[in-house]
C-alpha cells in the first residue's frame, strides 16, 4: 500500500492495529500500533533533520541499523570472517503474507547477509522476531540480534518492574522514565527470580483500569536483556534480546539463526487489560486440563521417604481432599540429602524394591493420580552418570567448575545427553502410571561452556527439545516447570508446560505478593500455591490453616504438609477450604482475575469473575491492622452494570453460606459491603451469584 509517497502495510486482530511504514533513508517505522479506531491516526513517520545531527535522520526503526548516526543499540552486530567486515542492513521491502502477518527484508549485499523481522498480530497481540542467514562464503559472526525493536511512544512516562531473590520473589518497581537507559539483564541462562524477561511502559496516570499501557515479554527462557532508552533527540527504543557469548553464534555459509520470539501487548484502559490480554495468549499458548489438588511430599517428608510412610502420607491426603500425589526429591537411587545421585533416575532398591509401580498403584487406590520430581538438566558429581560421562557436563574439562546447590549442569546442547535422558524418562514413565512431571532446575546454567566454547543458548535449545519429545511421546503428559521456586516462569517454556511452581516460599503472606505480582501474565490456575506447614518452614511465621487455604485458593490448590501433625480441627478446616475450592473451581480456572485497589496497605482484595459475568468471588485478606478503628466498606468495580447478584459470606466449617441479601453491580461499585477481616492474618470469602439475564 503506499500512503504519502510510502510503502505502508498494515495489520489488525481483536480490537488492535499495527501499521508499518518504509520510510527512505530511515528504514522501518512503526507509524502506527493501538486501537483499530484510532488506526487513521498514523504517527508523522517522516523524521525531521535536528540541528548538529545527520542530513537523513535514521530515528527509531524496526530494524535499526548503527552507522548511520543512529544512536540506539540497532537491530545486529556481526562481523564476517577472515575478512572482518562489519554487517551493515539496508532495508528492502516488506512482504504482506496475510491480514495477520508482515515481514520486513532487509540485508547487506556485501557480505551476502539478508535478515527478516517477522511481525503477526493475533488474538490482539503483536509478536515479533528476527531470522539471520548467511547467503554469503564467510562465516558470520554473530555477537548480538535483537528479536525485536519497537520505538517508544510518545506518552510512555514510566516503567514497571520486578525484582527479588529466592523465596523473595515479587517486588515491583515503577520509576520515571527521563533520560538514559532502564534494562533488565539476565546473564545466568535462565530466567531468574526477579521474574520473566519482561517489561511494562505507561503514561504517568495509567493505573489499575485507566491509561495508556504496554507489556512486552521476551519468549526465551535463557540469559537475556529488555531495555527501554531514551535517546538523546528525546526518541526511544525498546530493545529485547536473547544473550550470546563471544563466539557462541557463528552463522557457516548457508545457516541462519531465529531469535525468540517478542511479545507485544497494549491497553487503553490500564494495567487489568494488559493482564486480561496475556492470560487469554498464556491459556491459548498451553494445555486446557483439569487441575487436580495437589498433594506434595517436600514439606511433609523431605528425604525421608520409604514406600510405607508414603501410603501412610497418601491415605492422610486423600482423606483431606487430595487428588494428585506428587513424589518430589529423594526416591531415586543412593538420594539421602541433595549431594548426591543426581543424574541417576532410576528407583533406589532400597526404598521401592519393586520400583514406584507398587507405589502409584497404591496411590490410584486412594482415588488420587500420581506425579513426580525430576531434574532433568542437572549431575551431582557423585553420580554413576558423572562418573562415566563427565565430559557431558558443562564447565567441562575444568575438575573443578562451579557448583550450585551441590550439582553441575549437563550439556542439553549435545544430542547424546538429550537421548539418554530421553531413554531415562521415557523408562520411568514406562515402569509406572505416572501423569505428571514436576520439572526442576534448581540452579543457574553456569559455566556455559565446554572446551571453553559456549554452550549457553544450544543448552536452552535442547531443554525445550527434550520437553518437546517427552510431550509428543506422552500426549498425556503435564509437565510443571519449577526452577527453585520461582525461577523460570516465562512465555518460552510456557507452551511446554501446564503449570508453574511459583516459589518455594509457601509463607502465606509472602504468596499474596509473589502470586500478585505473577498473575499479572500466568494466570492464576497455572500457578502453584500450597498450603504449608505451621511454623513456615523459611520465615517462621504461623497462620491459621484458614488464612493458608484462602491464600492458596485463588491459584493451583495444593497441600505441602503432614496430614497427621495437623489437630484434629485442623484437619476438618482444612479438608472443609478443598471443599470450597473444588465447588468454585469449575470457573475459577477459566476466570478473569483482578485486584481491587485499597487506600489500606494492609488490605488485600482480590476478585475472580467466571468467563460468562455469571459469577464471583471476592476475598478479602488483612494483613496488618487498619488505620482506624471503624472499617469503611469495600466497594467492588467492574462487574457489569446492567447485572444484580446474590451477595453471600462462603462457610468454611462444611454449612451453608451466610446471605447477606441482593445487590446491584453499580450499588456494588458505589457503596460495596461490609468485607473487611477486621484483625490481621485474617481473610473472608464472598460469592456473588449473578441473578439478571446475562444477554
């Protein structure tokens, strides 16, 4: 299409537009991404010359080239070899392949090089990546190649992060956006605890469900960087990337490299758009299954394990309301404490002489499925496996490369160690009725070489490789993705798994932070939350078994705790709370979540609403005392205004809900209810039952 004298191309899907512009001299400018309403409205993509600055102003472009008085980080940094020559795109054309795809051509006719930058636009969000090959005779050294470059918008004011350690997960932090350059950089070959590869930009006034916002998620579960600049001419770009030691990317005659993919999602109405738009891409990216209640064995039991005191755990979580058993760390042979065996998965003799068939036969007695713990990508060096392959690990030659956690990592990136533990997986998964894999990694992929050349990258390849077999062998088969706790929650090992484990902090004031913050992209029914032992294994810190189930209701139910060291009413309340959530679970976990802003800190209010406005649920958790001694009602937004409900206080001692009587969603939003705990560590549940037809 040409527009102004330009090549203009444009895309639209659910709501948004995507306008892409080829600008000479300037190359490819977004003149336009937001609301198809507003899509006539196209930025001025003509760029005018600034004093003491070039006579063809290169500016933000999509596939943004240094060299030419661009000031940004560009889109490529390659050399060829022997000659030296530096990569150097030029844009070409674009290629409309559909009304949801685009691809921008670029290359460097010197070198033989040419590039892609694919754009789709689906279900209202914007992905983007970048395709390298080497059409010439020297080899390419490739040091950078950004998955996508997107210009700042105008009215982007502020940026949106998170942070944390382990079992610290969650924080976030939202600053000015002025001069200079804000990144998140990941460089220890996973996604890490201060949370995904992401970023969010907004207007200063954009707020829970108002303003100008934008999201943007790097697919890739490896080290990497995602940064927003603000350049000097007050132009910007933001930069996302996957990482690549020196040397790792050499592109021979005839090879290409395919970035991850970004992830590029927009609001007009604040930061619950955002969160509705990712959770409807995260639930189409994996696997819609029932979720079970999960019962599992770390915090009850730790290495002590043997096959009678599992059945014995089984029996106390069925009887609660369990309906998945999970075996986590400690049943494979010569695992008495985490030193050891890893890399060896097969059932210690010891312990299962007969192997876990006898086990999660026992286990599907009890009315409940069986899962287990497995790490995959690491190697203790005392290990029959390190022992007699230790050049599969990375770090190798060195005898003394660094440890975490007492384990090495092996080399996923060399197809030998992915058939082995392939066939290994495959054996267990054989030998047993097992439906679920709870997939660690409990360290960061370092040193990333062998033979000091890196592995990094490959590694993250051979991961998704292997877990991609696993699946097409195993259809059946769930796969949770945990890394620590909360490392490794990202959109590139999402379409892999079905659920997160989203930190081994089961601390229940801590989960309300780490499951906020994460439930801002994953929803809440793939993030696991448990409830756990009194006092809290890390923190201390004791709740009511109450407080611990209404925290854990509104993610992935589970259980980490010894059924039998529970009271007798303990026991009751808490089998009572499963009651609860398998009553509501039906729509909860195809539901809309968001939470409720309060002018009291110490208050946390948090509301699921079922995918047809049919029905709610809202808890209301205190988490300190209040600042004033009368409790003002809490009013609750957003349903539809033309509906009324049936407002009623959800039982957990097994009777009926107390009705608190008939209320209209605007009376809800304006007056709301008598909601609050009242004292701290405490929560209430309330269900409102819409009673107008939902046209």
């Amino acid at each position: 299409m040409k527009g102004n004298g330009l090549q203009t191309n444009s895309l639209t899907s659910d709501g948004v537009s995507c306008t892409i512009a080829l600008v000479p001299g300037s190359g490819f400018k977004l003149a336009y991404l937001g609301p198809a309403a507003g899509s006539d409205k196209h930025q001025n993509v003509r760029p005018a010359v600034l004093p003491a600055s070039p006579d063809h102003v290169p500016g933000p472009s999509l596939m943004a080239a240094r060299g030419a008085g661009y000031a940004g980080a560009g889109l490529v940094d390659a050399i060829c070899q022997p000659s030296g020559r530096r990569i150097n795109l030029s844009p070409r054309h674009m290629t409309q392949v559909s009304e949801t795809e685009l691809v921008l051509h670029a290359g460097d006719e010197t070198c033989g090089v040419e590039a892609e930058t694919r754009l789709s636009l689906e279900y209202g969000v914007l992905k983007i990546r970048t395709i390298i090959r080497n059409a010439g005779g020297e080899v390419v050294d490739l040091h950078r190649c950004v998955a996508g470059l997107v210009p700042l918008p105008d009215w982007a004011d502020d940026t949106v992060m998170t942070h944390g350690g382990w079992a610290r997960e969650g924080h976030g932090s939202r600053r000015p956006l002025g001069a200079g350059r804000v990144q998140r950089v990941g460089r220890l070959g996973r996604s890490g605890f201060d949370g995904s590869p992401a970023v969010t930009i907004c207007e200063r006034a954009a707020g829970t469900d108002s303003g100008r916002v934008m999201a943007l998620h790097l697919a890739w579960s490896g080290s990497h960087s995602i940064s927003v600049e603000r350049l000097p001419d007050g132009s910007g770009e933001i930069c996302a990337e996957a990482q690549y030691e020196p040397g790792e990317i050499r592109l021979a005659p005839g090879e290409q490299l395919e970035t991850p993919e970004l992830i590029v999602v927009i609001g007009t109405s604040g930061f619950d758009e955002l969160q509705a738009r990712l959770h409807r891409l995260a639930r189409r990216l994996s696997r819609e299954v029932f979720r079970p209640v999960h019962f599992n064995t770390w915090e009850a039991r730790y290495f002590d394990l043997n096959e009678d005191a599992l059945v014995a755990l089984a029996k106390g979580a069925a009887a609660l309301g369990a309906e998945r058993f999970v075996l986590d760390d400690g049943w494979f042979a010569g695992r008495r404490d985490d030193t050891t065996s890893l890399g060896d998965w097969e059932p210690d003799p010891d312990l299962f002489p007969h192997g876990l068939a006898p086990l999660a036969g026992r286990i599907r007695e009890l009315g409940m499925s069986f899962g287990l713990w497995v790490e995959p990508e690491m190697v203790s060096r005392k290990s029959r496996l390190h022992e007699q392959h230790p050049d599969w690990v990375l770090g190798y030659p060195d005898p003394d490369a660094p440890t975490g956690r007492n384990q090495l990592v092996l080399d996923l990136s060399n197809r030998d160690v992915q058939d082995h533990l392939y066939a290994r997986l495959s054996a267990c998964l054989d030998a047993a009725p097992i439906e679920y894999l709870k997939w660690d990694c409990n360290r960061e992929i370092y040193p990333d070489t062998v033979d000091g050349v890196a592995r990094g990258t490959r590694h993250v390849i051979g991961v998704y490789s292997l877990m991609d077999r696993l699946r097409a062998r195993y259809p059946q088969i769930e796969i949770e993705s945990c890394a620590s706790g909360g490392g490794r929650i990202d959109f590139g090992i999402l379409p892999r798994v079905t659920r997160f484990w989203a930190s081994d902090a089961t601390d229940a004031l801590d989960r309300i932070r780490i499951q906020r913050s994460l439930s801002a992209y994953i929803p809440m029914e793939m993030l696991g939350c448990h409830v756990g032992p009194a006092p809290n294994p890390i923190t201390g810190r004791v709740f009511s078994i109450r407080f611990r189930a209404l925290v854990a209701m509104f993610g992935h139910f589970g259980l980490e705790l010894d059924p039998d060291k529970l009271s007798a009413s303990d026991r009751t309340a808490l089998a009572h709370a499963i009651q609860v959530h398998k009553r509501f679970r039906p729509w909860m976990h195809s539901g809309h979540v968001r939470a409720i802003p309060s002018a009291d800190a110490n208050l946390d209010i948090t509301l699921i609403e079922s995918a047809d406005g049919n029905h709610a649920l809202v808890r209301v958790l205190r988490t300190g005392m209040a600042p004033y001694s009368l409790h003002p009602n809490i009013a609750i937004p957003g349903l539809d205004h033309s509906a009324s409900f049936a407002v009623a206080e959800v039982s957990f001692d097994g009777g009926t809900d107390t009705g608190l009587g008939i209320a209209s969603a605007e009376g809800l939003a304006w007056t709301g209810l008598d909601m609050d705990p009242i004292k701290p560590n405490q929560g209430r549940l309330f269900y409102l039952r819409r009673i107008t037809e939902n046209a």
